[in-house]
C-alpha cells in the first residue's frame, strides 16, 4: 500500500506489538505461528516482545506439580 507524499505509514506503538507477542505467548501459540502473525523472520525476536508472565509462571507450576505429584491411575 503505497503512502501519500509528505505521510508516514502508521505502525503500531511498540507497547502493542510487546502486547499482542505476549497474548499469542499466555495463548500457547505455537512459535513458529506466532513469527508468523507478528510477521518475524528471526526467532530472536520472539525473546525480545514476548514477557513470560505470572499466568504463565503459574500454569506450567501447575503442570510439573500434577505430573510430578499426582498419584499414577490404576483403571481396572
């Protein structure tokens, strides 16, 4: 799309861009997906915008305690 003369093209702030990386994170989005709709080309990238968040901190706890503590299941 070209730009008038004389006009910038508009980008998002990079709070938002900081924003949308760590909501496709919080999502579980798939890295190589979230290079993709943030237009990435270097995974580099995705370490700089995405910010691991207490959420996230919390569910993978979460996950390692059940595996690790929960009691194996007998079906019979």
């Amino acid at each position: 799309m070209a730009v008038p003369r004389g006009r910038r093209a508009r980008r998002a702030s990079p709070d938002a861009r900081h924003t949308a990386a760590t909501v496709l994170l919080e999502l579980g989005v798939p890295d190589r997906a979230a290079m993709q709709i943030m237009g990435w080309s270097n995974a580099v990238l995705a370490q700089r915008y995405q910010h691991v968040t207490g959420h996230t901190l919390g569910r993978v706890a979460t996950q390692v305690g059940t595996h690790l503590w929960e009691p194996p299941r007998t079906d019979k």
